[in-house]
C-alpha cells in the first residue's frame, strides 16, 4: 500500500482526492511545470545544488533534540523536537520555497509569486528569491498583515512587494485567490511558489518532497540518538500540512510509528469559528484540488478562523485525506486556548517559543504524553519559532485573562493567563 | 439540435455574430435579476450567461468579485438560480448557460445538479474551474440531460488540450482573449484575431470569445473572427452603479443595444 501511495497516479490523484481543478488558462502550465519537475529532481545536478543550498545556506540538517524537561513535566513517554524552528527564516517553509525557486530559475522564470498566511511561506519565498536573484510578490491577507506583522517587514526588508488582500476573510484562503489570478495573468513569465501541500497537481507532491526530508533526518537522527529509527508517536500541526507530510513520509511504511495531525480547533465548534477540516469539513473542490473542504449546504466556502494565521484556511491538502481514509493518519484537533497554553508550556520548560501553528502540536502533545508509557518516544515537528506571534499571544491573554483554564491544561499546570501578563487585579495572583 | 446550436446556426444564416450577455445572478438580488434578463433580450442578446456566485472566484476579477459578494450577501444560492431560470426561460425564449465554479456543483452532485438545471430548462453549463481532464463524470451526467457542456481555451492552449476541448464540447467552445480575470479594461490583445481565426478553422463547433471586451468598437472586432461575443464586466458593472434603481433595466437594455449595433 504504502509505496503506491507516495506516488500519486497519473491525472495528480491519491485516491479520489487531488486533480487539477483549474481554470483552462493554468492546464498547460501546470503540464508544463509538471514534467519540468519531474525531470529536473531525477537529475543529479539539480538535486545536488538544491542539497547544497539547504546545507550551506539553510543550516540543514536541523537538530533533533530530546526536550528533557518537558519530558519531565508531561511524566510520560520521552519527547523529541525535530527543530525546523531552526532553519534560516524560522520555519520548515525554507525547504519548499528553495526547491521551487530552484526550479523556477532552472525553468527560465523571471519572477515568482506566493501566499502566505503567517508569513512564514512569504519571508521564504522573498529569502529565496533574494538569493536566486528572481522578482518576487507576495499576497497576504490584510488580517494576516495585522497579526504578523513582524514578517510583513522582513518580507519588504529582502525586497519583495507585499500585497495585502482586502477581499473575502481576508486571510490565507483569500491570498491564494489573489496569487491564483496573478498567476492566471503572467503565468509566462512568472512561477507560482504555493507554500503547501495543497492547489492542483504537481504541488502536492512536489512540495511534500521538498519537505520529506524532515522525516528522513529525523529519521536517522533517532536511529543516533535513541536507538532506534521508530519512535512511537510522531505528531506534526496541519495547516495545508506540508510539514507533517515533510515528517509522516519516512514513517508511512513504518506501521510501528502512530501518525498524529493537529488541526486549529479554533474557539468552538460551529462552522466559522474552527479550521478543522477533518471534524467539521466534506468533500470539495477549492484551489485546484478536491480534498476536505469547509464549506456551507450550497457550496460556498466557509469562512475559518484560528489564532494561528498558518492554520486558518478551509481544506486541508489531499494526500492527507487518503491517509485518513486508510487509517495511517490520525487527525484531531486542538483550540485556540489549547494552543496558547502549548506556547506558554514549550516556552517555560525547554527556552523555545514555538511558532503558534506548531504550539497546537505541542498542546496535543500534552494531551497524550502524560497517558504513555515512559520508554516510549514521541516526535513532534516544531515546525517553527514563535517570535511572529509575540504580539498574537500578549493580545490572545490580554483579551482572555478571566476565562476559565481548560482542565486538560491546567492538568500540565500552565500559568493561567491573568497570573501572568494580565493586568493585576485585587485578590488574584 | 440543441437550442444552443440552433441559435448559431440562425446567426450564421444571418451571417452575424451571436452577442452573450453575462450577468451575475442575485445582484443585487435574485428578484433583480429576473428583471434584467427581460432587458438583456429586448437589447439584442441571442444567449444569456447567467454566473452563479461563488465564495472564491479566482478566475475573476474586481468588478465580479463585488457582483458575487452582493448576490451571496442578498442569500443567493444555485436553487434560487435554478428556479429563477424555470420560471423565465420560456418567457425569456433565448437559451440559458450558467457560468459557475464547480464546488456548488460538486456538493450536490453532478447527477442531481444535471438533472435539476435541465428541468429547470437551463440550456448549458460552463464551469471555469473544470477543464474536460477533470469532467467525465460532469460530462456524462450533462449528456444524459441533454444539456450543452461548453469548454474554455485559452492563449495558453496546446494543441492536444484544443483536441481535448473540441471532444468534450457542446453548443459552443468559450475563448478566453487573454491570460488573464474577468473585467480587464486594457486594449484588445493583439495575437486575439490570429488566434481566433487559427482555432475556428480547427474547431467544429461555433467558437465564442469573452474576457475583457467592453465596448461596441471591441464587439464590432470579435464579431469578424467569432462566432460568439460575450461581455460581463461591462454590463455588471452597471448593475454596480445603479444597483436599486428603477431605471437600471432601461440602462441595461441601452447598454446591449448599443453593444450590438455592430452585429445587426
Ligand atoms: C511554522 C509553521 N508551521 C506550520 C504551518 C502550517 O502549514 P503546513 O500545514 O503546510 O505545514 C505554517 C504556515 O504558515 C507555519 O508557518
């Protein structure tokens, strides 16, 4: 099964679920961009300069670490951080925006064009194009741009024109419209770097393996420093859900390895209000590809929401699907609450803020870890550092410091809000 | 012969181009709407376009963008569409296309999507976002209908999709004059007259050609290599500015006269 599965068939289907939902203008582009990646990665050459770059450049291999002292407070099975939060720019988007910007450049492109929700894709996409020397745009929503603003600047600083998106919610799902009708329009000259594993074939596959190489060292790294090349859980956050494809992958034939995504649960559980897509989601068609969708009875896209812009789109990328269909994956979900309490927790015990995205695996992780046995490992995919979202979190606590502590995080006995940042108030400490 | 395929073949005789008017159902509403399409008939138009609003329209730009975010806000939905269509179309007597996205289609499920639009006496369908790789199913369900699938090509057309295209079609194929949205407001783009011609000798159905055409100037210079003219932006946008008032129906109908002065 599992061998089949990496390879999508020939139309860009796992199972039922992928295609090219397009419209006519993109089909021979996408042809086109289609055999020039399936050329270009078989060919040493372009494998090794890519190799190259990720080593030199971006700092690969990132670090596995075993976080002693989370591992200590949870009480249960050991934890290991597969540190993507250390790749130049701050997050496993590195990976995929330098393969595609390779390929772009190796394909005669002048100019590329990304989304981005947390900024992340965008600060990537502007880093690699500075490095290639390529013309790049970036669209963000304008709700995006408010709560990510750090990356906004960086983005500007390495020289790429940041366009905020005012249409629809104003987030990820709105920044992929604009891109998609950019790209529609100077689709000659122009490549289109989407930064996960979602939209139409080949950008499922490609992007996951460009980011597959997670798992692969991680991979090794355990075999090094724990003995063994199976851990027993490995979790990853799901936005489109390149990083945890980038993780599963080297495990997807292991059938040891429990296989973990976490969703953004949001602030409750009317449509609206999450951006789980595995609970709340049927099937669809959007961006390209007919996945998991959030959607209204009519068909209309539904809006989302997450405190974490890099998870607050309505589908989730295809293969992703097949794998929840054939049991190999897992898919849940964490709340905003939830996850602010997994940024307070990685922060305290290990000197790591998380990106918000990945805080949700973190707070799942919570959930479980205390429940396995002591000799187990858990891998979890950070798959980002959280300096973005200072600014998210202090207005996350500020605006909730009387609410309630759910139990589950009390249970890891993380500071409630009030205790710490909010503004003091008599009797309570 | 589809009622499609009639009205070219009429046009043809009458050696003219057939002129396509598109507007987007439920702008401002629903109720709007079924006044407007009287009006684009009096003003000269041989087949109607009526888009069905979509929550992420990438294939379009501002001008609809705006149009689908009033219809949506006004609650409207396929079904109202549907029965718009059911009451009007005999009335209206010009056949009927909807241009839509595929996902409201998808969640119904082609089956009942094809049998609802063809009781509703919808003519044909064309979904931006379903090119014919992705539509067999769509396809077959529409044949058994009897309903009309018409196909877009664009400038970036190789050969083999322009033969996938022309295996797939009905009624019409839909040339899209740019790489490009909806609603462009620049010239003509220059390649357009070589394009078209190249592909009305390839094609064996009537070739239509839309995308950014707004004037009667820009109607009068399609019409000599198409078969089919069809405007959007230009007429949505009039439903833009005078969105609730009462002379809007009498705007629209002028509009069409005067882009299909050329034609007659
Ligand atoms: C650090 C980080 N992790 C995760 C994500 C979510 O994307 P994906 O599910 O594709 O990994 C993002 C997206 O912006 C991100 O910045």
């Amino acid at each position: 099964m599992a061998r089949a599965l990496l390879r999508p068939d020939a139309q860009g289907y796992f199972g039922p679920y992928g295609g090219r939902f397009v419209p006519e203008t993109l089909m021979a582009p996408l042809a086109e961009l289609s055999a020039a990646y399936n050329r270009w990665s078989r060919k040493r050459t372009f494998r090794n300069e890519l190799r190259d770059i990720l080593a030199h450049y971006a700092g690969r291999p990132t670090p596995l670490y075993f976080a002693s002292r989370l591992t200590e407070k949870l009480g249960g099975a050991r934890v290991y951080l597969k540190r993507e939060d250390l790749l130049h720019t701050g997050a496993h988007k590195l990976n995929n925006a330098l393969g595609q910007a390779l390929l772009a450049k190796t394909m005669g492109k002048e100019r590329v064009i990304a989304e981005t929700g947390a900024g992340q894709h965008g600060v990537a996409t502007a880093t690699a194009s500075a490095l290639m020397g390529l013309s790049c745009t970036v669209y963000m929503g304008a709700e995006d741009c408010r709560r990510q603003r750090l990356n906004v600047d960086r983005m500007r600083l390495l020289g790429a024109e940041v366009v905020p998106v005012e249409s629809g919610s104003r987030t990820l799902k709105d920044a992929i419209n604009e891109s998609l009708r950019d790209w529609v329009t100077n689709v000659r000259n122009t490549h289109y770097i989407l930064g996960s594993v979602l939209g139409p074939d080949p950008y499922p596959r490609m992007v996951r393996d460009f980011h597959r190489v997670i798992g692969d060292e991680a991979r090794r790294q355990l075999k090094k420093q724990a003995g063994t090349y199976s851990p027993d859980v490995a979790m990853a956050c799901v936005g489109g859900g390149s990083n945890a494809i980038g993780l599963f992958t080297a495990f997807i034939e292991d059938r040891k390895v429990r296989l973990i995504g976490v969703e953004g649960g949001g602030r409750g559980e009317t449509l609206g209000e999450h951006a789980a897509r595995f609970d709340g989601g049927s099937l669809g068609v959007l961006h390209g590809t007919r996945t998991m969708v959030l959607q209204d009875r009519e068909g209309q896209i539904a809006a989302t929401h997450s405190v974490s812009a890099g998870l607050d789109y309505p589908a989730v990328g295809p293969e992703h699907v097949l794998l929840r269909d054939l049991g190999r994956v897992e898919y849940t979900h964490v709340s905003d609450a939830e996850a602010i309490a997994g940024f307070q927790l990685l922060s305290e015990t290990e000197g790591l803020l998380p990106a918000l995205e990945s805080a949700h695996a973190i707070a799942h992780a919570a959930k479980i870890v205390p429940h396995l046995p002591k000799r187990d490992i858990v891998l979890i995919n950070l798959s980002g550092r959280g300096d973005k979202d200072v600014e998210s979190v202090l207005e996350y606590l500020a605006e909730h410091q009387d609410d309630a502590v759910d139990p589950e995080i009390a249970g890891v006995s993380v500071h409630p809000a009030v205790h710490k940042w909010g503004t003091p108030r008599g009797g309570q400490r | 012969m589809s009622a499609i395929s009639e009205v070219f073949a009429e046009c043809r005789r009458d050696k003219r181009a057939a002129f396509i008017p598109f507007l987007s159902a439920g702008d401002p509403n629903l109720q709007t709407t079924g006044s407007l399409l009287q009006a684009l008939v009096m003003g000269g138009a041989d087949i109607i376009e009526l888009g069905v609003p979509f929550s992420d329209p990438i294939a379009d730009g501002p001008v609809i963008q705006s149009a689908s975010v009033r219809a949506l806000e006004a609650g409207t939905s396929l079904s109202g569409i549907l029965r718009l269509v059911a009451r009007q179309r005999d009335r209206l007597g010009v056949p009927v296309v909807l241009f839509t996205y595929y996902n409201p289609i998808h969640v119904r499920g082609v089956e009942n999507f094809a049998e609802q639009a063809a009781s509703s006496g919808v003519d044909g369908v064309l979904c931006v976002d379903l090119p014919p790789d992705e539509a067999g199913e769509f396809i077959q369900a529409m044949r058994q209908h009897n309903l009309d699938t018409i196909f877009l090509l664009a400038p970036t057309s190789t050969r083999d999709r322009i033969a996938k295209v022309q295996a797939s079609s009905t009624g019409f194929v839909y040339y899209v004059s740019r790489t490009g949205v909806t609603g462009d407001q620049g010239a003509l783009p220059k390649e357009l007259v070589k394009q078209a011609r190249r592909l009305r000798r390839k094609l064996h159905h009537p070739l239509a050609v839309g995308f950014g055409i707004n004037t009667p100037e820009q109607v009068a210079a399609v019409a000599k290599v198409a078969d089919g003219v069809v405007v959007g932006s230009a007429l949505v946008k009039l439903v833009a500015e005078h969105g609730a008032s009462p002379r809007l129906a009498a705007v629209l109908e002028e509009r069409v006269r005067q882009l299909t002065a050329p034609l007659r």
